[in-house]
C-alpha cells in the first residue's frame, strides 16, 4: 500500500473567453462562472474535443485566496463517445499577491504567471456509457493544471 503508482491518462486544454461574477457575497466570498467555449483532449487511450456551450466552472473564491473550483463539462471522444467530466479542485497563489496577478493575466491582458507561482490541482470523476471507454468510472484520478491567458490546461492521471 505504500507502493502508490500514476499513470498518464490525458491532457484538456480548454477555452473559456465568457466570464460572469458575483464579486462579493455576504459571506465575505465571491462567485465567477466561465464557460467552455472549446477545446481538445488527449492521451494514451483517448483523444477528442470539449464540446462547446456544453458547462463551465462555477469557482467560488473563498476569502482566503483561495479558489475553489466545480467544473462540468462534456467530452467527446474522436469515435462519438459523450464523457462528462465533473471537476473539482483549488487554484491559489504561493505568494499574496498572485492571484490577483493571474486574474489579471488572465482577464486583462496582464503580463503571464509563471506555473510555479501557484497550485492548481483538480480531482475530477467521469461518466461514460457502459463500454470501451468505461474504465474512467473505476479509477481515481488527480490533475494538475496551468492557466492560460485564454483557459486552463490539465494533465490528469489515474491512480493505480
């Protein structure tokens, strides 16, 4: 059991250009939502597009700094196969003063945050119909992500 093993499953990039907030709630926190606009996906065993206008992330950012964030979105694999992905996780900045620099990279044409600045970490489930791909029902899963000025890419890998 002390022998923990990751295998490479797949990497998401996606696009999210649409953003709504409630900035500041009476609990102190403040709700954002993007929405997928696109993007690709691909890995050992399966490779595709993110279906767009089909979800988002509703992130809530907790008066910590931290970002907490609850994602669902479809995929759909090159042979037609649907797979939702529900993905949680937290984004937050290893200095005070960074996420308000990656928002602003990201939302503002600000200058680009270096990866090691901060920790984005997700640990999503999947849904898929009975068959060839699943296998994303009976494994768990972390990822690892980096923002883009334009979204996030993950790479995500299975536990074995």
């Amino acid at each position: 059991m002390e022998h923990l093993a990751l295998e490479f499953v797949m990497e998401v990039r996606l696009r999210f250009t649409r953003v709504q907030t409630i900035p500041t709630m009476p609990t102190g926190a403040g709700r954002g939502a993007v929405y997928v606009d696109g993007g690709e996906f691909e890995g050992p065993r399966l490779r595709g597009r993110a279906v767009p206008n089909s979800g988002g992330d509703y992130s809530l950012f907790r008066p910590d700094g931290v970002l907490a964030f609850d994602a669902r979105y479809l995929l759909e694999v090159d042979d037609g196969t649907l797979i939702m992905l529900y993905n949680r996780g937290y984004l937050w900045g290893r200095q005070p003063e960074t996420m308000q620099r990656l928002r602003g990279w990201a939302f503002a044409g600000g200058p680009p945050v270096d990866h090691a600045e901060y920790y984005l970490r997700a640990f999503p489930t999947f849904e898929v119909a009975a068959g060839r791909h699943d296998w994303l029902m009976r494994h768990v899963f972390v990822g690892v992500g980096e923002r883009r000025p334009d979204g996030n890419v993950i790479r995500y890998y299975a536990l074995l």
